[in-house]
C-alpha cells in the first residue's frame, strides 16, 4: 500500500504555487488542498482538478480574514477525513514592489504586513490541530532572500523586505514553542511569475522542483533555520 501525504498550499490559483500544487498532483502518494480566494474564478487549478480527480482539492480562503480561515478549516476537515495535513505551505503574499524606507504608502505597508505576516501566524494556528494528527508534521513559510538582513540588498523592496525579515522571526519563534513539528522558512528564488516579473531569471518549474524536494525530505535538524530552494542555508 502507499505511503500518502497530504498538503496544503496557500495563494495556489497562480505562480509558484500553482507549479507546487501541478508537480506534487504527478505523484498519487499526494493529496493537496489548494487554497485561492476565489475556487469558481481558478480555472488553472479546475483544470488540474479534472486531471487529477480525487487528489485535489480547492477550497476558498481569504488569508487575512479568520472568519474565513475557520471557514477553510472545516472544509479540509471534510477532505481530510481521519487524516492529518502533513505539509503546510504558507505561500500566499503580495508586494508594494520597489518602494523605499522613506517613500512608501502606508496603507501597502499595513496590508503587506498583514498579508505576509499575520495570515500565516493565524493560518498555522488554526491548522495547529491537523498538523498535530498529520505523519509529518511540517510548516514552510515561504520567505525570499530580500529578508536577510545580512545580505544588505540596498533601499528597493523596504516593505517586503521587512515583513520577510519579520515572517523568519516568527518561523523560529515557531520552532522554539514547537519542536515536535518541523518549520522552517525558504527563498524560491526570482522566479518568472506574476509577483518576479519577466526580468526573472529563475524558471519557477525548476526552482519549485528543488524546493519540494527539500521539503519533502526535511527533518528536525532542519527546523527554526532559513533555507534557500537549492538547500544551502541562509544568514539572517
């Protein structure tokens, strides 16, 4: 009999995680629960669910709204079955782009925030209960490189830099409370999607690839550090 493992991505009807929920569908060992705002509207993630029919589902979820999360709870409950959710992929996020310590709109910085920071902090804790009945155990919050406040990139991204710099904080405050789970926090690279832009130069298929692989294979040795998709690790 297989071994089968479930996921759940977040921010999953366009870019990297679109290309995680396709690559981990090739395999039947998984069950992923793609997660959008609007299921009806996600006609790339319909498509995939005729495909593969069984091994996905789509469910609705507005990340920074907990009447929603809770929502979003019980449906993957219902998917679920007895199962636990052995991978969550908090994935969703959004950019002011290239604005600057002195020259950004604070209602972006507010919403960037909240996006990038609090919704995962209440999506993790409200998932808390399947993790905890899940056979691996893992969290990934997906950071970015621009959050590493050794890497000293320079004035551009100063919002999103910031709340990655605060969403890695929270990773290991995570794995401090928790070290019976497995979280930790990666860069994918700037990939070719919405969010990178054309001037990319990574192919999101390639970096999620390495990405899941990690992933997939991570243990506790791994939990409460920041990672980059090819597996070195990161400087905070």
């Amino acid at each position: 009999m297989l071994n089968t493992f479930t996921w759940l991505i977040t921010g999953s009807n366009r870019g990297l995680g679109l290309e995680m929920v396709e690559q981990l569908l090739q395999s039947p060992t998984h069950t992923v629960i793609a997660t959008c705002r609007n299921p009806d509207k996600a006609t790339a993630l319909q498509d995939l669910r005729t495909r593969f029919l069984g091994n996905l589902h789509i469910v609705k979820l507005e990340v920074t709204d907990q009447a929603s999360i809770e929502e979003c709870v019980k449906a993957v409950e219902i998917a679920l079955g007895d199962r636990g959710l052995d991978y969550l992929l908090n994935n969703a996020a959004i950019s002011e782009q290239r604005d600057t310590a002195f020259n950004f709109n604070a209602q972006g910085y507010i919403d960037t925030f909240y996006t990038n920071v609090l919704a995962p902090a209440m999506i993790t804790r409200a998932f808390l209960p399947l993790l905890e009945k899940g056979k691996r155990k893992v969290i990934l919050n997906m950071s970015s490189q621009l959050g590493s406040m050794a890497w000293r990139f320079g004035a551009p991204y100063a919002t999103y830099a910031s709340c990655k710099a605060a969403l890695n904080m929270m990773t290991t405050k995570q794995a401090a409370e928790r070290p019976d789970l497995i979280v930790f926090c990666m860069c994918p690279g700037w990939c070719k999607t919405d969010l990178g832009g054309e001037d990319a130069p990574l192919d999101p298929k390639v970096t999620m690839a390495s990405l899941l692989k990690f992933v997939s294979s991570a243990t506790s040795e791994h939990s409460g550090r920041y990672w980059r998709w090819t597996g070195e690790e990161l400087e905070w």
